[in-house]
C-alpha cells in the first residue's frame, strides 16, 4: 500500500520563510509513501509556466487533489493537472481565466468539481464540453460577479486575500455537495443543480479536508482536531483533538491532510509560517507570540484507530517537502 502526498517546496535561502505567504513557494512537490517498507520517494517536481501565472510575487505549488479511476487529479494554484499512474504522466491541463488559488479536486461522472477559493466558489467542469457548468457561490450573500470582473484574468493576480469564505475543500454524497468554509467554520450542502439546501455548524475551528469512510464524514480542522460526522445524522459528531499529544505547549501547525488505512489514521501538519493576515493564524492563541512554538516542522503522523496512541511520526521537511495539502491512497 502506497500513499501519495502533494505539497510544495520553498526556496533554500535562509529568507524564504520569511516571504510572503503567497510568493514562497518554488514548485510543486508530490511524493509516494510506501507503507510496508516505510520509503519516500520524489515523484513529480512541477513548476506552473508563465502564461498560466503572475509574473512577480507568485508562489507555485500543489494543492490538494484527488484519485479517480486510476488518474491523479491534482490543483496548482492556477491549473488543474491530469496524471495518469503509476507512471505520473501529465495527460491534461485545465487553465481558465477565473482561477486563482484552487484548492481542491475531484471527479464525479466525467465532472470537475474544482474549488476556486480566490473566488469563494466551487465550479462543475465538463471534461467532455470543456467549460463550467455550473458555479456553487460559497458566499451567497452577495452575487459572485458583484464582487469580481468576469473579464479579468485572475491567474495573473497574486491573491485576492482577503477572502469572505474561503473553501478549501469538495465532498459529493448521495448528489450533494459538501464544501468546508474556512471563514464561517461549518460545511455548506449544495445541490448538484446549484441550490443550497443544508449547512453543517462546526464550529470547532477552520476545517479543512472532507472526506468520506463508509458512514461517516471525517474533517480536518487546522488546529489539530478531527472531526467524525454520522452522514446520515449530522448532530451525531466525535472530536478527536490531536493536542493531548504535544507536551511541551507547541502548536502541532496547520493540521491538513487526511487518509484511513486499515484500522491507521495518517494525518499531515504544515509548519506555520508568517502571514499579512493575522487572521488566520489566531486561532494559535497565545502560541502565536513564540516564535520557538511556531517551529514544528511539516511532518506526516500516523494515529491508530481511536487516536489513542501516535504510531509514527516522519518529518517531512527532511525530504524538502516544506507544506502538505493531500494525503491520498494509491
């Protein structure tokens, strides 16, 4: 059993950790994890062209992506990229106008459903027709082209921080959508026709991955926690909070990335970086202020079933994989 983890790489200079949030990254950086002879080897190094980014200030790296009848569907933060596998062959490359910082992919019925968080929505993609389908506003508060110019190219735009809702990522079940909102901590139910007809309160800090096991939905949520929810009874919740294992009062970093094997649960942590907006990072608390409990290093750790005992831990960084957004099983 192989799990494969996408993520970016920034540069060696003794400054890079101190760029800005959005132009530190130098490429994309995806990896296989064998479980069984507890190997990690370097897969695709990818740098996004010129034409499908800014020119100045602009970061690269891979978001989070999904597995799909033997293809890796993976995002940059400008493009949607097609690998076949194992061989990691780039088959495709989606590129359009209105993307700028995707986060996340998957297919469903020969559909793209790609999270455009610089945008705060979620597009359906036809793969046959090649164009949008449909546009899931993730804050419908306003309407999208109120807030943004439909004839601008937001590939060439560093960031359009800050954003209102920020999705990070898309989970379809029984033909609903379920899409994690960074701002407002819940999980935003869309119909497929694009009507909004639930939400899911989480309240327990910004989630990130939503995945689907058997029956239930598991979330991560950056400040360590994980979070089980009945699919078919959304009041029925668990909460794991992976901070009873750090003792010396560090923040485990940005909790990001999630897989199930077996009776195993592998969770990826991001090291904490610097960020213009202070916002997202408060929910270190006073964690925020110490810049020695900012350092753990982006690592990936394996919990048993319960997440009652911390089977292993890899640092990552050691393979110069300095941020994960996807762990995915091969």
């Amino acid at each position: 059993m192989k799990l494969i983890i996408t993520g970016g790489r920034q540069s060696n200079s003794s400054l890079s950790y101190f760029n800005k949030e959005w132009s530190n990254g130098i490429c994309g950086v995806i990896y296989e994890y064998d479980i069984k002879n507890d190997k990690l080897l370097e897969k695709v190094k990818y740098k996004t062209p010129l034409e499908f980014r800014a020119k100045e200030n602009f970061s690269i790296s891979f978001k989070s992506g999904s597995i799909h009848n033997n293809k890796l569907y993976i995002t940059t933060l400008t493009e949607v990229l097609i690998y076949s596998l194992p061989e990691y062959n780039l088959e495709e490359r989606i590129s359009l106008k209105l993307f700028n910082d995707l986060h996340h992919v998957i297919n469903h019925k020969n559909d793209l459903y790609i999270v455009v968080t610089g945008l705060d929505i979620v597009i359906r993609y036809s793969l046959s027709e090649k164009k949008v389908l449909c546009i899931y506003n993730c804050f419908p508060e306003i309407e999208t082209w109120n807030r943004f110019d439909k004839n601008k190219d937001y590939r060439k735009i560093n960031t359009t921080k800050p954003h209102f809702s920020h999705p990070n990522h898309v989970t379809i079940q029984n033909n609903k959508l379920f899409i994690t909102r960074y701002k407002q901590q819940d999980v935003l139910v869309y119909s497929l026709d694009g009507k909004i007809i639930d939400n899911i309160i989480l309240n327990e800090g910004i989630p990130h991955d939503g995945c689907v096991f058997k029956n239930k939905f598991i979330y991560t949520v950056v400040n360590g926690k994980i979070i089980e929810i009945n699919k078919n009874n959304f009041n029925e919740k668990k909460i794991f909070d992976l901070n009873k294992f750090q003792k010396d009062n560090k923040s485990l970093g940005w909790c990001r990335g999630f897989q199930k094997i077996d009776s195993n649960n592998y969770v990826g942590f991001s090291r904490i970086r610097p960020t213009k907006f202070i916002e997202n990072v408060k929910w270190l608390g006073n964690k925020l202020s110490d810049k020695v409990k900012l350092k753990m290093p982006t690592r990936l750790v394996c919990y048993d079933k319960n997440y009652s005992r911390l089977i292993k831990e890899i640092n990552l960084e050691d393979y110069r994989i300095n941020w994960i957004f996807s762990i995915l099983k091969n």
